[in-house]
C-alpha cells in the first residue's frame, strides 16, 4: 500500500501541495505561537528582574544590609555577592543639576547590572561614570569634575535637628549603559565606588538598607543548600529577609505586576490553545475537501478489487507522509517568522532588551510537528471511513447533503446544538468563575469556546448554505441573471459551500478574536497604568526646608514639545490627630489641594475605589498613610483632626489616593480653611503623547538644568511618565508578537479559501462547459465565478467578524478581568475588522480567477468530454 500512496501522492501533486501548504501555515502558526510565548516570557522576566543581573540567589527585605552581605560571603559555595545600594543624588555642573541613581560596580561580571560604555569603571576615591544622557543634560565630558553635596544632621541645643551640606568634587572617569533596561525609567544611571558612595552618604552607607543582595554561586554549589543557610544567618540574627532562587525572584517579580494570577501564563497558553485548535479546524477542513475530490476514484480501486482496509490505509499513509513532511515545513516558517520578528525589532530603539534568538526546546520543536501530522491523519480517517463504507457503484455517484430529516443529518444537527448551547453555557460560566479563580475560568472558558466553535462548524452546512442563498437572491433583485445562477450554484451543493465558507470563518473569527484582544489588553493595561502612574512628571523641592518653586517653571514647561498640562501643587505641613483606642495619636503630613491635583493628573478619579470627588468635610489620604492613620479593610473609616496655619477642622477619611504616596488632599473650601494662602510645593506635568516619554523627561530636566544654573536653587524631578512608558514598551513589544501571530492567522484563511473554491471551480468545470455551449459568455463565466466566491466568502467573514467579536470579548473578560476586579474595557477594533472584510472579499475574488481563467480558456466540447 505504501507504493499505492506514493503513487496516489505523485498523481494528485497538485492538490497535495495546496493541502501541504495549508497544514504547514497551521503548524508554523502553532510554532509561532510557542516560540513567541517563549520570547513574551524571556522578555518580560529580564524586563522585571533586571537588577539582579544573572545572580543564583536575591536576598530582600528590611535588614538586607552591608552586614548580612559580609556574613553571606563566608558562607561555602558563595562565589560573590552584591550589595545593591541605590541612592538618588543631586550631580552639579557649571550650575547645572542633574538628579540620578548611583549606584557601586558588581563585584563580577555574572552580577553586573550597569556597564561601561567609554571610558573606564571607577576605581578609586571620588570616581563616578555618569549615563549618556546625564552627561548630555549636563554639557560634561570624562576628566571633567562634577559635585554633589553631602548633607550633615546635628541636635540643637534645643533637641532640633540641624541640617548643613558640602559638596563633594567626583572627577567623571567614563559613561555608562543600561543593556537590561534596570534603571530604563530613570535614563539609566551613575557608578561610583562603595568608598566613594559611603562618602557622598557622610559614612552612613552600612547602615542603609540595600535594594537588594544578588549572590552569584561557585559551579556546582547547590543553590537550595546556600538558601538555607542564608535563611539560619537571619533566624539566628532576627532579620526581616526574604531569600530567592533566580527563578523564585522572576516569579515574584511577575506577580507583583500582574498580581497573584501569573497573568502572561494564562496569555501565552490561550496563544497555544487557540493555536492548536484553530489549526486543527483548517487542516480538517482542507483535508477533507481534498479527499472528497478523490471519492470517485477511490471507488474506483474498490469495484477492481481494492478492501475497505486497504483503500483506508492508503489514505492514512497518505496523510501521515504529508502531515510530517508539511509540520517540519510548518516549524522552520514559524521559528523564521520569530526569528525574523526579533531582528527587525533589534535594528529599533524599542527601549527593551530583547534575546537574540528563540528558545529551541523539545516542546517548541515537537508540538508543532505532532500536532501537524496527528491532526492531518485525524482530518484523512472521517472521510476516508465514509468513502470505504459506501459501495462501489454507490460511490461514483454524487453525494448530496444531509437532510436534517434523516439519520445523519439529525445526528449532525444534535451534535452542532449540543455544542453551541453547552459551549456558550460553559463559556459564560468561564467568564463569570475567572473573576475568582482566573486559571480554572480560563480553562472552563477555553473549554465553552472550542465546543461552542465546533458547535458552529458542525452546524454550518445548514445554516451556511441559506444565508449565503438569502444574500444571493437579494443581490439578483438588484443584478442580471448571472447573479442569480451564480446563487443557484451556491445553493446547489450546500457541503461545497458549507466548506468553502467555514475554511474563511475560521480564519476570520481568530484574526477578529485576536484583533479585539489585542485591543482590549491595550485599553485595559493601559488605563490600569494610568491608575497607577496618574502624575506623569513631577518637579518637586529637593529638602522640605527648599525655597518656593520658581513661578518661571510652570510657564516655562509649558512651552515644551509633549506637555499637555502645567499645574502648580501649593501644599503645607499640617498635624493629624487620629483617636484610637480611647487614645489620640499625633501625626504629621502634607495638605493638598484637590482642584490643582486634577488640573495636571492623568486619571480622572483620585479616590482609588470609589470614584468619589473630594467633597467638604471629606479627605483622602496617600495610599501608604492607611496603615498610619489606622484604616483597616475591616475598618475603612475614620474622622480625624487636621489642624493647620490657619485653622482646625475634623474630617471623615473616605478611601486612599495613588496619586500621593501620602499626606492628604482635601477639598478646596477645606484647604482654605485649614491651611490658608500656601506655597507651591510641586509643579505636575501631563504628557500629550506628542513625544516618546523619554524624551519629555530629558526635555524638562533639560530646561530645569538651565533655568537653575547659576542659582542655588534644584529640584528633584520624578518620571512616572517614563516608568509608564517602559511598560507600554511591554505592552508594545508583546502586541507586536500578535501582530506576526494576525498575520499567519491571515495567510492560513486565504490559503484555506483558495484551496476549498478552487477545488470547488475544477469540480464544475463540466458545468461551467455546459454553459457556455448554452450561450453563456467567457467574461459572464468569469463573473458568475466571481460572485458566487464573493457571495460565499462575504458569508464567512461577516459570521466570523461576529464570533471573533463574541470569543475576543470573552477572553479579554478571562485574562485580564480578574486582574483589574472586573473592569475590562470592551473595544472593538472597527478599523481591524474593515481591513479583515475587506481582505476577504478579495480573497474571494482572487481564488476565482485562476480556475476561471483554466474554465474560459478549454473550449466547451473538450470540456464536457469524459476523463
């Protein structure tokens, strides 16, 4: 039988290679999928785990201190450790100022962090390496000499705190780079030596608390031993740390962003999920039409004496030999795709470090090429049985489709039911158990989704057929009477049609699916970030003892490209008093005006649950203050004294606030009351979107630096527009990979519809010849043709633009409703959905002018001769 096959193969070469071609889309769809799920999670652990370099083990927590590193590096198989301390200074140049992030160089290249990029690493006493782009603001080269001031605190006779500073002169020895991203929202940053940080924080550095400790292992030290006993050091010593495997620490980093649910599992699973199935559905559904051509001469082989058995393991030689060799195309186009995707992205400043090249494991590798060759041997047994188990002369005849009257058609009827109606339910209910529990909703979801889809497949034949015949004569209302032979041909094989559209709507519900995910996420993630980033950029005083702002800056940030607006926080320290447990506890804060607040602020609601405005006699306090003022979940209320320059009130604590880390905001009739005509405190800024945030915040630093040189005046400006920007990167990157991922999904419909109606128009080529020797014109053949694949296709797309848009919303409500409780923005992408109808109809009309130019080119007596 195996040389049966081979020659079977070799006669329909032809077909074999359209069908080959679509079975390689679907699986190097699968590849891409799992080769880019494998990239989104690389991607996104370096971009949160940045700081740790390629350490073993992350140690964390309160008392991570110069010390316990000393202690940590006794302890056998430790090879380095690193102690992190990061701290925020004030660089002065000619009068310029610059405030960065400096930190000490790694003790070995494992642990490294920032590098150098010209220049040399700091060595010596009073050395730093500023980043490109400080020294750029402030106008500085290597060999130049920078200061910092180093600030002094001493008692008072009187028990206050005094404060003096001295600046200390750093000569810059080099530049360096951030290649991880680590410090990407701060414009990278600084290195000096520990002595040299030690002495900038006047000898007090062992005594502040590291970021963290990265620890690098000598080879073949176990890192779970080491983890132990790092964790005795702090049981004996009563430290708060926490010690991490590298993993451990990705993880953690991971659930910190997307909460407890590891929210990019569930994505790059409903990648390969989705993947898989809708592979399935077309290898299926270009399979069958392929051996459905081949009935008749399978029938053939039996009335000369071929079994059932040997007819049917012909056809599944058949299908193993092209699934295999189809997949293993399949996997290179995917990992090329990948690949491809990932250079080009190299050669753009994205602002994210990306890996060089895709992750070759044996699941990337394998999955595809089993999941290509199973389900084309699956796709080759159904309609091969069906051919077996018909006689032979029985089988030479035409098959019509089943009516919903008969055995077959019942049975296809029930099964399509029952999966629409169990799927929706299980879909819904999905929907609804993700809330709580996202990973077994997302399952159950998946689960509803498929049975629902192959529910609409099973059914298609006749559901298909009389819409697209609805459509048809419609249209011949309007047209001549090719339109209506046209529908008339439509009709007449309703599995023809019924094929011909679902190989369309498969592709189209997942190009709409993933389109309206996509931007779904996009809304969602980015209004979540707005949330949580409300102030974009903040010039605020550099001590509380500063000067008053400048009044020049809030003009002068006006002027700049990407500002949309400029406002000016007065803002006043106040005295808390809060009763608790029969006692009154102290407390002391920072007022703020609730009007100006909203002015400069990206998100419209400054109470962070209840989207309340802040009314008189309200207040909202920082969203690290609960804990001060004694809120609890169980306790969310409280009234508190707040006494001020001007005055004293009692007021009621209705919810926390992200647009402050704390202090209060109180409405405006209550700040004038309690704190009167106050200075202004700090300058906010919101971006127009105009410019890459990155380049608005070098842009204000720029001008900060020279509004205040030559004065003693600096202040501290924070980003949150550029650590807003870094994630949108994230999101950018991540949605790029869906976009390569749209674009197979592209590919696999048009070849799906391509095959399926060419197929189709070579079947009735007889008829064609049958008509024009009835009169029927070469140019009314082609446009008979033409509207019959528009009429069909147009039918696909419109139900798949429909269940793209059922299932999208769905998953979008899965994956991302219980990481934002519930409030998932619902967005349809009207201009995806435009561009995908459009694509089909031309699609349509593309697969209909080959055949059609074969039909109009035989003449009719050669056409009707017999094979």
């Amino acid at each position: 039988m195996l040389r049966l096959s081979l020659a079977q193969m070799r006669r329909s070469a032809g077909r074999l290679v359209a069908a080959g071609i679509a079975i390689a889309i679907g699986t190097a769809f699968v590849a891409a999928a799992l080769f880019g799920g494998s990239v989104i999670k690389s991607t996104t652990a370096r971009a949160l785990t940045a700081t740790m370099g390629e350490a073993d083990l992350v140690v964390s927590g309160w008392d991570a201190t110069t010390a316990l590193a000393e202690e940590i590096e006794d302890l056998p198989g430790v090879e380095a450790v690193y102690t992190q301390i990061v701290t925020f200074e004030d660089i002065n140049f000619n009068g310029r100022h610059e405030y960065t992030l400096i930190n000490t160089p790694a003790p070995t290249e494992k642990l490294e962090v920032i590098t150098i990029g010209e220049g040399e690493m700091p060595a010596h006493l009073n050395e730093i390496a500023l980043s490109e782009g400080s020294m750029e603001r402030l106008k500085v080269k290597i060999g130049d000499e920078v200061t910092i001031p180093v600030y002094d605190y001493s008692e008072t006779e009187d028990g206050e705190v005094e404060e003096t500073s001295r600046d200390r002169t750093l000569t810059v020895v080099g530049t360096t780079s951030d290649p991880g991203g680590a410090f990407l929202s701060y414009g990278g940053g600084a290195l000096v030596t520990a002595e040299t940080q030690d002495a900038i924080l006047d000898g007090n550095r062992e005594n502040y608390g590291a970021d963290n400790i990265t620890i690098a292992l000598e080879p073949g030290a176990s890192a779970e031993s080491v983890q132990a006993d790092i964790s005795a050091l702090s049981a004996d010593s009563g430290s708060e740390i926490t010690v991490r495997t590298a993993a451990e620490q990705v993880d953690h980093a991971t659930k910190e962003v997307a909460g407890d649910t590891n929210i990019l599992l569930v994505v790059i699973l409903a990648f390969a999920v989705v993947a898989l199935f809708v592979a399935g559905l077309v290898i299926t559904n270009t399979f069958q039409v392929l051996i459905a051509q081949r009935t008749r001469q399978l029938a053939l082989l039996r009335c000369v004496g071929a079994t059932r058995g040997q007819v049917s393991r012909s056809i599944t030689t058949e299908s193993l030999i092209l699934g295999f060799l189809a997949s293993l195309a399949g996997l290179a186009l995917g990992a090329a795709l990948i690949q491809g995707t990932l250079a080009v992205l190299a050669r753009s400043d994205i602002g994210v470090p990306l890996p060089e090249a895709i992750e070759l494991n044996l699941v990337n590798i394998l999955v595809p090429i089993i999941t290509g060759t199973v389900v084309t041997l699956l796709a080759a047994i159904s309609p091969a049985r069906a051919a077996t188990r018909v006689a032979p002369l029985a089988a030479l005849r035409p098959t019509d489709v089943p009516e919903v009257r008969s055995k077959a058609g019942m049975f296809r009827l029930t099964i399509s039911l029952i999966g629409m109606i169990g799927g929706a339910i299980l879909l819904i209910f999905g929907v609804i158990l993700a809330q709580t529990e996202p990973l077994m909703g997302f399952f159950v979801a998946v689960l509803g989704g498929m049975g629902s889809f192959i529910g609409v497949i099973v059914g298609g034949v006749f559901v298909v057929p009389k819409v697209v015949g609805l459509l048809g004569r419609i249209a011949g209302r309007m047209s001549g009477a090719t339109t209506k032979i046209a529908t008339a041909n439509t009709v007449r094989n309703p599995r023809r049609t019924a094929a011909t559209a679902t190989a369309l709507l498969i592709g189209v519900t997942l190009v709409t699916m993933m389109s309206t995910g996509a931007a779904i996420a996009r809304t969602t993630l980015n209004s979540a970030l707005v949330d949580e980033f409300p102030v974009d950029i903040a010039i605020g005083e550099t001590t509380p003892n500063s000067d008053v702002i400048n009044p020049r800056i809030n003009s002068e940030m006006a002027k700049l490209d990407g500002i949309k607006a400029v406002a000016e926080i007065p803002a006043a320290e106040v005295q808390v008093q809060v009763t608790e447990g029969g006692g009154v506890i102290d407390h002391s804060g920072t007022a703020m005006n609730a009007i100006t607040i909203d002015e400069a602020a990206r998100s419209g609601a400054i109470a962070e649950t209840t989207n309340v405005p802040v009314a008189e006699g309200k207040v909202l306090i920082g969203k690290y203050n609960d804990y001060d003022f004694g809120l609890s979940t169980d306790n969310p209320v409280k009234t508190i004294t707040v006494s001020g320059p001007s005055g004293e009130k009692s007021l009621e604590v209705v919810d926390t606030t992200s647009h402050i880390t704390s202090g209060l905001v109180l409405s405006e009739a209550d700040f004038a009351e309690i704190v009167g005509d106050a200075q202004i405190h700090a300058v906010w800024m919101s971006t127009d979107d105009s410019q890459p945030a990155i380049n608005t915040y070098s842009a204000v630093s720029e001008r900060i630096s020279e509004l205040t040189e030559g004065t003693d005046s600096s202040y501290l400006i924070t980003g949150s527009a550029a650590e807003r920007a870094m994630f949108e990167q994230v999101i950018d990157t991540l949605l790029l990979i869906v976009v390569g991922l749209l674009a197979v999904a592209v590919i696999i419909a048009l070849i799906g519809v391509a095959n399926t109606l060419s197929l189709s128009v070579i079947e009735r080529r007889r008829e064609s010849a049958l008509l024009r020797a009835l009169g029927l014109t070469r140019s009314r053949l082609r446009l008979m043709l033409a509207i019959e694949a528009v009429l069909i296709t147009g039918v696909g797309a419109l139900l798949g633009v429909v269940l793209g848009l059922i299932y999208g919303f769905a998953g979008g409500s899965v994956i991302f409703g219980s990481m934002t409780g519930g409030g998932v923005a619902m967005t349809v992408p009207w201009r995806d959905i435009a561009l995908v109808l459009g694509i089909s109809l031309a699609a349509g009309l593309l697969a209909s002018v080959m055949p059609a130019r074969s039909a109009t080119k035989t003449s009719p007596v050669a056409a009707l001769a017999e094979e």
